[in-house]
C-alpha cells in the first residue's frame, strides 16, 4: 500500500512538472486572442480621434453661425454692399466730378445688376441706369442729397433716406423728400431699389412736372 502511494505520488510530481513547464502563452489560440485585442484596440484609438475631430468641426461650425447671427463677422455681402452704397453716395454728391450725364448715369449703374430695375411708386420701373438719369438729368436738373442710410447684418437689404432737389421739367424750383428701399444680390450689387416719398402721387408729380413745390 505504501509503495503505491508513494507511486502515485510521483507520477503526480511528474504530471504537475509537466503542466508547469508549458507556457500557455505560446499557443497559437493565445496568439490569435492577443492579436484580435490589439486591433480592437486600435480600431478604439482611431473611433477615439474621429469623434474629437467631429466634436470640434460642429464646434467650429457653431460658433461661425452664433458670431453671424450676431453680426460679429461681417459676410462678403455685407462689405461689398456697404462699399457700393459709399461709392454712389460720393456721385450723388459731387456728381460733375464723375463725367458727363450719360458717364454718370452709366457709373451709377455699374452698382447694381444688368438686370436691376429702379421702381418709383409715382412715376413706375426703369432700369436702374435710367433711373439715375431720369431723377439727375431727364425731368429735372436736380440732385440728390442723401441724409441717411442702414444696411441689414447679413448685407441683403439697405435704405437710404434723401432730398430731391432743384429746377423742374417746367423750370420751377422743387423739393421732396424720399425713402429708398434696396435689395443687394450675393456680391452686394443693387438687384432692385423702390423709391417712395411721404406725399400722395399728384404732389410729386406737380413738384417735379409742374409748378413746383
């Protein structure tokens, strides 16, 4: 009995030698296992950087939209429109200085589209060249004095506020004042401009065609 236990004993010895020498790391399984890890891994670091560049583009984003909802970052049309209203008022105000009346007229319509039109609530459409010319040269020998003008944040509408003046068609002296309302397409050109004036029709157009005013 004795020696059968001692006989157990050792091929127990053996069996745990054995077990013990062997490295499970080395098997192939492992290997398989540790190389499936590391490109988990790895797929976790590139998931990691395409989520934080994500995160700031729209943070970016948001805050180019927040600084133009509030008008911190002037747009392309915004500049554009504010240099071409500057540019017709200094014509407006010392006009001979630009050239003949057709030059002028022609200057003035390079601020706005091929297509714009200058509408008078009187007096009706024109293209925008034309209307220049009708208000300069065409009815009357006058000029125009503007007071005032405003320009929407995003450059897409302008008004001006002004005085027509001088001798009319009948030669008559005549004043009256206006309001003009501007549309600006995306280069900040003029697209469409409505003249108005705080009178009813009949005055303006004996002020400019008739006795005066």
């Amino acid at each position: 009995m004795k020696s059968t236990i001692v006989a157990s004993v050792a091929v127990f010895a053996l069996v745990v030698a054995g077990c013990s020498s062997s490295d499970p790391t080395a098997s192939d399984e492992y290997q398989a296992l540790e190389k499936e890890l590391a490109a988990v891994d790895q797929q976790l670091v590139e998931t990691e950087q395409n989520l934080a560049r994500a995160e700031a583009e729209v943070a970016a984003i948001t805050a180019e939209r927040d600084a133009l909802a509030h008008g911190a970052v002037p747009s392309h049309r915004y500049e554009n429109a504010a240099r071409i209203l500057s540019e017709i008022k200094a014509i407006l105000d010392d006009p001979e200085a630009f050239g003949t009346e057709d030059e002028i007229a022609d200057l003035l319509a390079t601020h706005a589209t091929p297509e714009a039109l200058m509408d008078d609530d009187v007096f009706g459409a024109v293209s925008y060249g034309a209307g220049f010319f009708n208000t300069l040269y065409g009815w009357s020998d006058a000029q125009i004095d503007v007071y005032d003008r405003l320009l929407c944040d995003d450059g897409s509408q302008s008004a001006a506020l002004w005085l027509w003046h001088g001798t009319n068609i009948a030669g008559n002296p005549f004043e009256l004042a206006g309001i003009s309302l501007a549309t600006h397409d995306e280069d900040g050109l003029i697209s469409y401009e409505l003249v108005t004036y705080p009178y009813p029709d009949d005055y303006v157009r004996e002020a400019v065609m008739g006795s005066g005013n």
